[in-house]
C-alpha cells in the first residue's frame, strides 16, 4: 500500500451561481464514483479535473503523467462552499498515493477559465495544499505558483534558528502560509516533550490522594 498524502484544496470563484453550480458536478461526480468499481477510468475526482481525452486512457503511467499519482483522489473529507468578502470558495479534502496531484491543478485551473469544466471563470483562483508525513514533505500550489519543503526541518529551523536569520524567517513564512502552528509540529517531532512533568504531576496527584489531600 502506498502512503497517503493528505489535500486541502480550495477552488475561489467570484459568482454564487458558478460556485453552486460546480459544488453539485463535484457532488454528483462523487455519487458516480462511490456506484462504481473504482477501476481506472471510472468517475472520480481528478478525472473530473483532469479527464482523459479521446484516445488517452487511464492507468499507472498516465495518471502519474497526468495527475501526478497513480490513482484518483479517495477518503474524502468534506466538500462545501462558503462565501467571504465576496469570493465563494468550494472546499474540499482527500487523499492522493504518495504525492499531491499537482499536474491535476494545473488542468483544472485552464477548464475552469476556459468553462470546459462545465461552468467558466476567468478570475477562478485554485489553491492545494499537502502533506506527507511519512515520506516528510509538505508544500503547496496555488495558480501555478508551488513550494515543497520537509516538514522536519522546518519545525527545527524554527526551533533553533535565531529568529532574525533569513533562514527562519523563510520557514516561518512557509509555516504560516501552510497553517502551520509550532505546537502542531512539537507534537509531530518531540512526542516526548513535556511527558515527563505530565508524569511528575500525576505522582504528586497520586501522593496527594493517599494523604487524604485529593479530591
């Protein structure tokens, strides 16, 4: 089995008909898939994105040419839409094998300012973001623009770096943009930090309790 790497993606549009209109081809594509085998080519979220032509055919090579992992998108999380400021962002999470489909995002972005995807936007905004802790890597796509970095060396960058170094500057750049907190990563890298003291109060606790002190 592979490892799973965990999408967030946001699609920004800025009229409420197209945003809904979208929301229900994503909703009903998930209906098409959830009916079917799950065998290449059947219904399903990047092939939505990123459909396979006349003549192309879906399987191993071409997914990962096209997609960037070698099945479509599965285990998902959520699809909703909301409105703020007057964008209307459908978003949505699943998980891909082994890497972010991020050539998918690159297709989805010209359907949807094209409206070959079945309604059109020219200002459509995508935005991915992924991470992979088993492999530790985690990054970003949005509109073109990408970046991927461990996730362990920016939780120490941001650890040990002095906080006026260009270096962590850059990683906390990147941490906030991936809404990152520090707290997050401590528990990802240091899952022992603070054990100790939590086993220190509970012995006093324990103490307290047999001297008649406890509750």
């Amino acid at each position: 089995m592979p490892n799973w790497c965990e999408n967030t993606l946001y699609i920004d549009l800025l009229d409420k008909e197209t945003a809904e209109k979208l929301t229900k081809i994503i909703e009903d594509t998930l209906e098409k898939e959830a009916a079917s085998d799950g065998a290449y080519g059947d219904p399903g979220l990047l092939q939505l994105f990123a459909p396979f032509g006349e003549g192309e055919e879906s399987g191993y090579e071409s997914n990962i040419s096209k997609w960037g992992t070698k099945w479509d998108a599965c285990d998902i999380g959520y699809v909703e839409m909301n409105e703020h400021n007057g964008v209307y962002t459908i978003g949505m999470s699943f998980n891909t094998a082994w890497s972010p489909p991020e050539p998918a995002m690159d297709i989805l972005l010209s359907r949807l300012i094209s409206g070959e995807i079945g309604v059109k936007d020219e200002n459509a905004h995508v935005r991915l973001y992924y991470r992979e802790y088993g492999m530790d890597f985690c990054g970003y796509w949005e509109n073109g623009e990408q970046e991927c970095r461990s996730i362990c060396k920016t939780y120490y960058t941001l650890r040990e770096e002095d906080s006026e170094s260009d270096e962590f500057k850059s990683a906390k750049k990147f941490a906030d943009r991936m809404d990152f907190t520090f707290d997050e990563l401590s528990y990802i890298y240091d899952p022992d930090d603070g054990m100790e003291d939590d086993e220190d109060d509970s012995v006093e606790e324990d103490e307290e309790d047999e001297d008649g002190d406890g509750e």
